[in-house]
C-alpha cells in the first residue's frame, strides 16, 4: 500500500529532522540524505541524518510501544512504522552512535510477476 509505505517514510524522516535539531555542535549543519537502490533481491531505502544519535539501550527500545525520547508525542511512530513494514514483509535495520547520527535502511523483497 502506497500510503502505508509514505507513512511510515515520513516518520522515519521526521525523526531524523528532530535528531539533527537536538544537534547543537556548532559549525554543524543538520543534514539527512535518503537514497535507494536495488540490491540481493531487495529495493532498499536509506535514510541518514548527521543528528544526535542513539546509545545502545535507547536502540534496543525503539519499537517498544510508548517509548520515547522526546518530550511530546505518544511513543507510537516507530511502532506504526514497523508494523507497517512487517505487514509488507519488508525489514528494517537501525545503526546509530552517539553524537554521529544515524541511519536507517528499509528493505522490500522484490516479487516478481
């Protein structure tokens, strides 16, 4: 569904712009950069931004409902956005440091036919 997967895009992205605006090294500009491409029978997507970044324990949480590090919304994004991508059969990894931004790679088997 066309509109499953912009959602789920959007939230990936909005969280990026919100990890770059927690950014505050100065001489930083924010910068998220999404790609995609065609891979071992996968379409994948990657999005990438240069924001806060994430330690380990706040990466092993990120699809937990009602988790969050924000200070407004429900918790409940990347909850959306990973049933969406499980309902796709589609996979989702997350790689981050702290202080060096993260990045995020969605991939969607290719079904021939």
């Amino acid at each position: 569904d066309r509109d499953e997967v912009k959602r789920a895009l959007i939230n990936i992205i909005k969280n990026s712009m919100q990890a770059i605006d927690e950014n505050d090294t100065p001489g930083i500009m924010g910068r998220v950069n999404i790609e995609s491409f065609k891979n071992n029978g996968y379409y994948a997507v990657k999005i990438k931004d240069n924001g806060v970044g994430m330690d380990e324990e706040t990466q092993n949480k990120l699809f937990e409902p009602y988790f969050s590090t924000k200070s407004s919304g429900m918790g409940l994004g990347l909850v959306i956005t990973k049933k969406i991508l499980d309902d796709m059969n589609a996979r989702i990894n997350v790689k981050s440091s702290e202080g060096s931004g993260t990045e995020v790679e969605i991939m969607f088997k290719i079904v021939e036919g």
